[in-house]
C-alpha cells in the first residue's frame, strides 16, 4: 500500500480577490448577534477599503484589531448557501462555477 493516499496537500490560495475581516485582538473574527462577519469585499492591499472596515468596527464598539484578508473568498446568499450545503451533500465542491464568483465579484464594485 502506498504511502501517497494518507498524505494531504495543503493549497495556498494565491487570489488578489476577496474579503477583508476583521480580526481582534484575541484572534476571533469580530461578529455581530447572528454569526455574521464584518467584512467587506476587496482586492488585496485595498487601503481604502481596509480603513472602511476599520472606521465600521470602531463604531461598533472593537477599534483595536486588524483587517485581515481572506484570499478567493466571496459572500455569499442564504439561496447561495443552500445551494452549495446540497451540491457538497452530493460530493461536489461548493461555489460550482468560479468563474461566475469572479464576474459577481466584480459586478460588487
């Protein structure tokens, strides 16, 4: 038996698209009462958009932190959540269609 099977390969995700969060001091993901991010979608090293979310979480109360990016990560709709919770019960990998995130991504602009 090959030794190949047991082993996993880690991908890193190289994406200049995607999402900032922010993350606290403590190493969480700063979230409100229902579970979801403060996030806001980005490219990668957007100052812009990582002051929008600095100045957001100040006024909800968790100015120290940081805005960390989460690269090929998109938003994503309860329907479109749904949608990928059925297609991984049927052994297909969520989103389907990559590049139609790419084109939704930009569309978001």
């Amino acid at each position: 038996m090959s030794n190949r099977e047991n082993k996993l390969v880690v991908v890193e995700n190289k994406a200049q698209y995607g999402l900032y969060v922010w993350e606290l001091p403590n190493g969480e993901i700063f979230k409100d009462d229902d579970g979801n991010m403060l996030n806001v979608p980005s490219m990668q090293f957007d100052i812009k958009k990582m002051k929008a979310l600095a100045d957001a979480a100040a006024y909800y109360g968790q100015p120290e932190g940081r805005a960390l990016f989460m690269p090929g990560v998109g938003r994503a709709s309860e329907t479109q959540y749904a949608e990928d919770v059925e297609r991984m019960k049927s052994g297909l990998t969520p989103y389907g269609d990559t590049s139609n995130w790419r084109e939704l991504f930009k569309n978001a602009r």
